[in-house]
C-alpha cells in the first residue's frame, strides 16, 4: 500500500506480538494502533470500524486476498523481464491458502 501511496492501518494487541511484528507495518508506511486486546478483540474492532466507515479490509477475513496474493507471482516475473526463476522462497505465515 505504501508504494501505491494507499494509507494503511494495522490493528495489533498491545504487548502481544514481537518486535519484528511490529516493525514490519511501520516500515511500510501504515499507520499502526496498538489495541489493548488480544487478536479476536482486534478483528472485532476492524470488523466494527469497516462496517461503520469506507475503509477497506484487506486481512484474512477478506476472501480477495488470494486475489492480490496471486499478483506475487506476476510482478516477480516481470521484474525478471519474464524468465521464470528456478526457486521461488515466500513465507508462509500460517499458510492459510495452501
């Protein structure tokens, strides 16, 4: 979103995740709102905030996601002006759409 100068906010439970965590959407331009709760009390606050106002969800709860995770692949090749790479190393996460 940075990149394409897309405001961003990332809801995070206060003291609940790592510094890495935490790094990740700050270095990428979002807006990042520590919530004192755990992640099921910070979905129920984003599902109240994108019901309520025209920001768009774009978590796991969005089942479009594989859409743009899907441009991935596109925008590599591309950028390796169309040859495909042998390897292609991504994390995984909880790997929810394997």
């Amino acid at each position: 979103c940075a990149a394409a100068d897309i405001p961003s906010i990332v809801f995070l439970p206060a003291d609940k995740i790592s510094v890495a965590q935490l790094v990740q959407p700050i270095a990428n331009g979002a807006l990042v709102l520590s919530i004192d709760s755990d992640f099921d009390g910070c979905m129920r606050l984003i599902r109240e905030v994108t019901a309520e106002t025209p920001i768009y969800l774009a978590n796991s709860m969005n089942s479009l996601r594989i859409e743009g995770q899907k441009t991935a692949a596109i925008e590599i090749v591309q950028q390796f002006d169309w040859q495909v790479p042998d390897w292609l190393i991504i994390p995984g996460g909880n790997l929810g759409n394997v």
